[in-house]
C-alpha cells in the first residue's frame, strides 16, 4: 500500500527553544498518542542545527515522527566548508532529505546536474529523497507545463522508487497564500504518476507518494487529499503554528482511515 505523508517544512524559522517546546507538545497531543495506521507517516523538515535536538525529544517520548533535513550538500564529504554531507545529516536522525524546493532552484540556483548529485548522495547512504518539482508561473500551455513536468521527473530515473516520495510545489503557490485549485493538482498528478509509470513501470510507480505543497491549511487540505493521485501535503507556514499542524493532521488522518 502506497504510504501517506503529511511533512512539516519549517524553512529557516523557530530557534531551538520553540522547535524542542513544539516536538514536545506535538508528541504529546492526544492526535499522536492514537495509534493510527502505519502507512500514515507525518514528518518534520527542522534547520539542520535542530535535527539532533528534534531526535532526543522524540525518543525520550517514543514518537513515531519522521524526521528531514531541508537540504544536504551535493558533494559526500571533504573540503566544502558550510556544507553538510547526506551521511552527517543522517547522523543527526534524518532519514532523508527535501531535495529541489524551488526556492533552492530559483535562490542558490540548483540545477538539474547538482539534483541528481544529491539523489546519488541520498542514494548512496539509503536514504529518502523528498523530491520537489513544479512550474514556476501560471501562464504555461499545459503543452510546456507537460514538458517541464517531464524533464523534472526524468532526472529520477536511476534512483530507486522505494526511497522516493515526490512533492508537487507551484512556485507560483509557495507562500503566496493561493493553493492551486483540486482540478489543476489532479491534472497535474495524474500526468507525473504516467510518467512515473513509463520510468518504473506500474507496479513501483504506484507505490511512490506523491505529495501536494504551496500555501496547504486547514481550510484546503481535506479536497486535495481526496484526489486520486496525491498521498499527502508538505506544508510550509501553516506548520509553524503548533494548533494548525495539529489541526492539518486530524484532517490527514481522518481523510486516510
Ligand atoms: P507554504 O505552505 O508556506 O506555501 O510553503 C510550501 C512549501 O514550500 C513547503 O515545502
């Protein structure tokens, strides 16, 4: 059964203090003391400086949080100073990383090239790769916003399916407070789970979450996890309010029981 994620991406936001206040409480909350499903994964994407903190407050509570770093460096270890190797952030609890959010393509100019770098460096100490693609402004023919969609899932190609779940972030919805609409994310996902299909064939491709991201609430979440293709949300600003996380997960879970 294909898993469902609901994956916090906190950005560059919280200090220490507030991330240890939130695990704590969130580990706490009656919503995550139920026991749910195990294919119902909810995941936290913290600064990497907060991973090891955010790992001991999960153990000392037996949480069954998934913890990622937001990025790792493309090189796996050596003479990059102010990165951070695929294997160090594992070291610190992370079982996987954000690769490609747009902001790291458009602000530090990730290119396709450096993408497959990280992959191969998540690969290589098998780890999870949260893979972000998408189309920067609204005003593409479907004709181009297909082929975009393309090139960006082709780079997936030589990393294994059972460690990838893709994220389809609009630009164009990140932070701006307009979702896209349900028919345009099914459009949108139905077209990447095709192509999934013609790289991996049916049987893996069915099995790889393909999340929804860009400006999710609690007010949005419930019609874009009933679409047919989407297994969950990665969620940016309405995941540093510790009551709307809450809130979104009661929505996640209710919607996948
Ligand atoms: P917002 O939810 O703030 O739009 O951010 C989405 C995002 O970029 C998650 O990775």
């Amino acid at each position: 059964m294909v898993h469902q994620h609901l994956i916090a991406n906190f950005k560059m936001n919280l200090l220490d203090s507030e991330i240890r206040n939130y695990v704590s409480q969130l580990s706490q909350s009656d919503v995550l003391k139920k026991p749910r499903p195990v294919h119902l994964k909810i995941g936290l994407a913290p600064s990497s400086p907060y991973l090891l903190s955010c790992q001991a407050q999960l153990s000392k509570t037996s949480s069954t949080l998934d913890l990622y770093a937001q990025n790792i460096s493309q090189a796996t270890q050596g003479a990059h100073t102010g990165e951070v190797s695929a294997q160090q952030m594992r070291d610190c609890g992370a079982q996987g990383s954000i690769i490609g959010h747009s902001e790291r393509r458009s602000l530090h100019h990730e290119t396709p090239e450096i993408l497959v770098q990280k992959m191969e460096a998540l690969n290589q100490f098998k780890m999870r790769a949260i893979y972000c693609l998408g189309e920067e402004t609204t005003d593409l023919s479907d004709q181009n916003l297909d082929q975009l969609l393309k090139e960006q899932v082709d780079i997936l190609r030589d990393f294994p399916s059972t460690q990838l779940i893709i994220a389809y972030e609009p630009k164009w919805a990140i932070g701006t407070g307009r979702e896209a609409e349900p028919q345009h994310i099914h459009r949108v996902s139905t077209y990447i789970r095709q192509h999934l299909v013609n790289l991996y064939g049916q049987e893996r491709a069915l099995n790889i979450p393909l999340l929804y991201g860009g400006s999710v609430n609690a007010k949005n979440l419930s019609p874009i996890l009933d679409l047919e293709n989407i297994n969950g949300a990665l969620v940016g600003s309405a995941s540093l309010d510790l009551d709307h996380f809450i809130a979104l997960i009661e929505l996640f879970i209710n919607a996948n029981l």
